[in-house]
C-alpha cells in the first residue's frame, strides 16, 4: 500500500467564496478524492494544525507527499522544512503544486529563488507533452488544454530540471516550464503549474491522470540508504616502501 498526504496551506478556502464553491471540501480534499484507490492510503494535513498536520509520524509514513500553498508560505515552520527536506534526501518523493514554487522547502530544494512572471486574465492554457515517453504522461494526449488558468511565465528560476516533461503556451503569449522532475537525495520531485485556486483544474480528469502518475513515478525505490564517512578498506592495502 502507497502511503501519501496531501498538504495544504488552507487558507484561500476560508477566505473566499468562489474558492470555497469550486473545491467546497478543499484544494487538499479534492485531490485526495481522485488519489484514493485500493493501492493508494492517502492523508490530508493543512498549515493551521499542530505541526502543520506533518509530525515526524506522519511523515515517517509519508511515501509521496503533496504540497500545495500560496498566502502563507512564510507561516510554515522552518523546523518542518527541515523535516520534511530530510525525508525526500530519504526518499520521500515530493510533488510541488502551483504556487508552491515559492514555498520554502521547494526553494530549500532548488537553492534558488524561484521567481517568474504571472498573470490573472482567465487565459487558454496549453500544457504541451515535450517528453511522450515519460511515466507521468502515460494516458495523456499531445496537450492538455484548460479554458482559464494563471499564467505563468519564462523566466522561471529554477535549476535546469533533470527532465522537463510539459511546457505551457498562454493566451497571452507566454511560455512556461511546467512539469519538471529532479532528484535530491533518494527522493524524486516533481513541480507541476496548474492549479490556481479559482479554477476548477484539479476537477479535470487530465490533470488528475498526471498527478496520480507522478505520485506512482515519484514513490521511494526499495534500497537502503548509502553509507557515508570514514570507511573500512574492502581489500587489504599493502604497505607501499
């Protein structure tokens, strides 16, 4: 059994109304309801609960974790950043939504500042498929197409992904980097850009098909972890005259 939380900050639920109406039990109870499965156990945990609905119990039981936030990136403890930073360098994978490509442990994760452009517009949104023979595109066609987003735009940044999987064109004009996988550690990440709260994006079936695949692509691999510091020669080291 897969084991993933999703987390959310929770707030724009609370504040606003059309986000309450578009995802009434929540960003984090949507795409929990679309994850669950008889493979999949999944949790929700939000920023208002103790810890941050993250313990170290929770996450020890955390394959995959979800990570959506927006408002309050600046509320999230630095003590469960670095919890949550150990866990992926572990193994934990890690899936960023949206605007958490400013939260602290994707930034903490990137070493970079993560900016880009944006815009609220209700624009076209193409979600190019640039690598067909990913894992986290399996089912999906050459793009997906949604009929208002946020837009994003170039440039991001970000390091230079270790797979870059989508790419976005806007109404507007603008291009975007999507779907981007790295690795830190044992852990997998993948940032994925669609989401903004008005919208009703985690309804679409597309969308939901490369979330459930991520989670699957991004699931910890069966090994133990390296061993490090001072070693044990494996052979006998002659003396040398």
């Amino acid at each position: 059994m897969l084991n993933v939380t999703v987390w959310n900050e929770n707030r724009h639920e609370q504040k606003n109304p059309v986000v309450r109406d578009v995802y009434p039990q929540g960003i984090h109870g949507a795409i929990a309801s679309f994850l669950k499965s008889e493979q999949v156990e999944v949790k929700t945990a939000t920023l208002d609960e103790p810890e941050h609905g993250l313990s170290e119990d929770v996450l020890n039981q955390t394959d995959v974790l979800l990570w959506w936030g927006h408002l309050a990136h600046n509320e999230v403890s630095d003590e469960i950043v670095e919890k949550v930073k150990k866990r992926v360098l572990e193994g934990m994978g890690l899936i960023v939504l949206h605007s958490g490509h400013f939260s602290k442990i994707f930034k903490t994760l990137m070493g970079t500042t993560c900016d880009l452009k944006w815009r609220e517009a209700d624009e076209r949104e193409r979600l190019w498929v640039v690598d067909p023979s990913h894992p986290i595109v399996e089912g999906i066609g050459e793009y997906i197409e949604l009929e208002k987003e946020e837009m994003y735009g170039e440039h991001f940044d970000i390091p230079a992904p270790d797979q870059l999987v989508m790419m976005s064109w806007f109404e507007g004009g603008e291009v975007f980097r999507s779907g981007c996988t790295y690795q830190r550690g044992k852990g997998k990440i993948f940032y994925f850009r669609p989401g903004h709260e008005t919208y009703p994006t985690y309804h679409n079936k597309d969308i939901q098909r490369v979330i459930t695949n991520a989670v699957q692509w991004a699931k910890p691999t069966d090994r133990a972890m390296p061993v490090y510091g001072n070693a044990k020669p494996l052979e006998e080291i002659k003396p040398k005259n």
